[in-house]
C-alpha cells in the first residue's frame, strides 16, 4: 500500500514527527530562537529568480514566489525557489 493510503498515524512511522490529521500537510511558521546572522543562497535559487523575472508576461509589474530552505544556527539556507502563477487586477492578486 501506498504512503497515502495509511490509516495509520505517521507518529508510529516515525515517533519524532506529529501524527497527520488528514492528508494535507500543515504547514507550521515559527520564531528562530536564535537571532539570524547571516543567510546562504544555492545558485539555483539566484537563477529561478532572474528567470521567472525575464520570462514574465510583458503587464506584469512583478513576481511572486516562493523560497526553500531552513534556518540552522542563526544561518537560513536558501536551497530552492519557484514561482507562484498568479492574476493581478487592482488590488487583488489571485493565484491561476
């Protein structure tokens, strides 16, 4: 059986995560505990940037995104990055 199919908590899996309440994932947004003293930046993620930038639709005032990564010791490391496909029309922005 696939990992989607289990019934079973992922907290028998694997006792150091949380059980899952359902099939999405919760996403958790949180306080580094340490002060953050510096960042690192994969070349990918630079490259995805400038990238999504220059291959935008001509009206489009911006791009919105997404980064990748964690924070470790006060250092967060930027791993990945894509970007969010979105319409704007006066003050709202919709994802597509």
């Amino acid at each position: 059986m696939g990992r989607a199919a289990s019934r079973e908590p992922v907290s028998r899996k694997n006792p150091n995560r949380p059980p899952r309440t359902d099939l999405m994932a919760v996403l958790q947004f949180f306080t580094p505990s340490s002060p953050i003293v510096s960042a690192r930046l994969h070349p990918v993620v630079l490259f995805n940037i400038c990238d999504c930038y220059v291959r935008r639709p001509d009206q489009a005032d911006r791009v919105i995104g997404t980064l990748l990564g964690f924070v470790s010791d006060g250092v967060v490391e930027i791993k990945n990055s894509y970007a969010v496909p979105h319409n704007e029309s006066a003050d709202q922005v919709r994802p597509q």
